[in-house]
C-alpha cells in the first residue's frame, strides 16, 4: 500500500484590476497563491500540488498574468499540475503552460488531467475522446487514478453541486469499473465538505481560493482508497 499527499488549488480567478464581485479578491491571486507555497514548501510538502482551473478572471491581460503566475509556480518545491477552467484564454494558457500531460503516475496513483467542453449553464461533458483516454490510462495501471477537472465530477444522483457533467455516471462507472479512484475539482465556489463515495469512487470539490477566507485543501490518500480531507486557509493576507 502507497500512500499521497495532495494540495489543491481552485479558482484563484486573478484579475488586472479588481473584481466587483463580493467577496472575490482576484487581483490578489499572485500574493495569495505566494503565501500558499510558501505553507506548502515549509510545512504541508505535499508530493503533488494541483490546480484544479480558473486561474484567471476575464482575459484582460491574459498574458502577463499568466506569466506572473507561473513565476510565482517556480518557488514550488513540489510537481504540479496546472488546469484550465471556464474563465481561462485557451489559447494564451496554453502558450504559457503547454500542452496538459497524458497523466502523471506518483506513489501508486495515476493522475489523469482533462480541459473538457464547457455547456450552457457552467456544466461540461467529457467527450468520446477523452472517454477514450481514461479508459486506456486507467486500464493499462495497476493502481486507482485520480480525475483531474475544473467542473464537479460527481454522480448525479449525490451531486449537490448546481454545476454537474452531463455524462457524470458514464465517466464514474469506468472508474468504478476499473480500478476505482478519486475525482477533484473545483467551479462551484462553495466546494464540498469532505469526499462523496459512491463504490469506491470518491468525489472532491474544492473550495474557490479567490475568495474569503481563501481556501485550499489538502488530500491524504492511500492505495487502498482511504481518505482524509482537510481543509486550510491561508495563515495571513494582505
């Protein structure tokens, strides 16, 4: 039995100028996202960190911030990996960040990353393609994967989110079927308290960090799919 420790990072939706909405603190994402580092270099020293989307706000300025944010990603002592949400620029996150990687394995999990379509109404679907590619990447391991996305992934019937996938059950009963494993994500600003299981799939909806009191959770797991979920916010702010 393997174990991982995971820090996630959703929704820092960082901004040129400030946001007017309440609450939401975009423009100091950068700052926020320092101070989170630096929490998990010196303490947490997760063996992955995720970014589960929504980097940014709008796409004003899209460049510059995303090169401001992966500077400050260059202090990480962790790998990582970083996603694009619904407010992201495609083609500017892409520039700055590359192509997502087919899956990342580490300690006995395989972690799969997805950019899936966006529909109406904030929700997604995981098309034939990418159906395809977890299939195949969850088949050929010997071991639960972990399905990286920015919308909840969370079948239907125990969703309690408002955003969901149109084909959720179809992509948690492959899962299911293979291996098992873990879904996390982020886009209902709210998140989940702790995990939903449903038969060895465990369901994960992190809370927007561009928000008060700027939340970020941390993921202990084993092999065996036991898990344990806390949530930290940052231990200082502007």
């Amino acid at each position: 039995m393997k174990k991982i420790k995971i820090a996630v990072i959703a929704d820092l939706h960082f901004s040129y100028n400030k946001v007017e909405i309440a609450q939401r603190i975009g423009h100091c994402a950068d700052t926020f996202l320092a101070q989170a580092i630096q929490s998990f270099n010196c303490s947490i020293k997760p063996d992955i960190v995720l970014l589960a989307g929504d980097l940014l706000d709008n796409s004003f300025k899209s460049k510059l911030l995303y090169k401001k944010l992966k500077e400050v990603l260059k202090s990480l002592e962790a790998p990582f990996i970083v996603i694009p949400g619904n407010h992201d620029t495609q083609q500017d996150f892409y520039e700055e960040f590359g192509k997502l990687p087919d899956y990342v394995d580490i300690n006995g999990f395989r972690i799969i990353p997805f950019d899936d379509p966006e529909l109406p109404g904030f929700h997604a679907v995981r098309n034939a393609k990418d159906l395809a590619r977890l299939q195949k990447n969850a088949s050929e391991f010997d071991g639960p994967v972990i399905s990286l996305q920015h919308v909840p992934l969370i079948e239907a019937a125990r969703n309690p989110c408002r955003e969901h996938f149109t084909n959720a059950d179809e992509i948690i009963a492959m899962i299911r079927n293979i291996n098992g494993g873990i879904t996390i994500s982020g886009h209902a600003h709210a998140g989940v308290e702790g995990a939903i299981n449903n038969d060895n799939v465990h369901s994960i909806v992190v809370p927007a960090f561009c928000e008060t009191p700027f939340k970020y959770m941390i993921i202990d797991a084993d092999t065996n799919l036991n898990i344990k979920i806390r949530t930290e916010q940052l231990k200082q702010s502007l």
